[in-house]
C-alpha cells in the first residue's frame, strides 16, 4: 500500500488442489489480455509463476473499489438512477463481446483458431 493507491496479492491457497483450480496464471491471462483490449479491470504490476518467493505462484495488482449488487432490481439505487446503472453494465458487456477472441496470437506466432475460447476461462 502506497499513498496513492492500494493493491492486491492474489495466490494460491495452500496445499493440494486440483489440476486448473485455483489457476491465477489463467486470471493473469485473461486479466491483460482484457486490459490490452481496453477492457476496464485492474492493472497487473507483476506475477511470479515459480513459487521461489513465496512457496506459491502469485501476483500484485491495482485494488479496486467496486459496488456489488446482489438484487438486480437495484433496490438501493433511487429509481431515476437506474437507467444510467443498466447502460453502463450494457456498455461494459457490448464491450467485452466486440473483443475479438481471435485476434490473440499464440506464443509461437500461430493464432489460437483452434480454441479461441480457451484464454477467456
């Protein structure tokens, strides 16, 4: 934590899981890859995948502040201002589906045409 800002560190639980659970790698992925497209999410700073610093992959990112809704009639939202709150999460899903999923290239320079939906989970 800064002045200016605060982050989060986001790891692995501890012990044994499941191939793919927990897989921040993946949430790193999907996380940068979202933000290179404009997408509005939390900056990453850094990832270490091997473990050697904190016994377990992790990596720092921009804490953001969000309001959570758990009723989507919006109940706590005066009535005049919902419209604004459903064209906003309107725009944000029109954004995320414009996102074009083939356009990611592979490591090795081919594009992922074979699964584009692979780096979105």
């Amino acid at each position: 934590m800064t002045p200016a800002r605060s982050y989060v560190l986001r790891r692995k639980p501890p012990g044994l899981f499941l191939n793919g659970a927990h897989a921040i790698e993946r949430e790193v992925k999907v996380l940068t890859t979202r933000e290179q497209a404009a997408f509005p999410l939390p900056h990453i700073f850094g990832r270490c995948e091997d473990g050697d610093q904190m016994g377990t992959p992790f990596y720092v990112m921009d804490l953001v502040e969000v309001r959570i809704f758990w009723d989507a009639n919006l109940p706590d939202v005066p009535r005049d201002e919902r419209p604004a709150y459903f064209d906003a999460m309107n725009a944000a899903m029109a954004q995320l589906h414009s996102v074009d999923v083939h356009a990611r290239k592979h490591p090795a320079g081919r594009r992922k045409r074979d699964r584009p939906w692979r780096f979105l989970l």
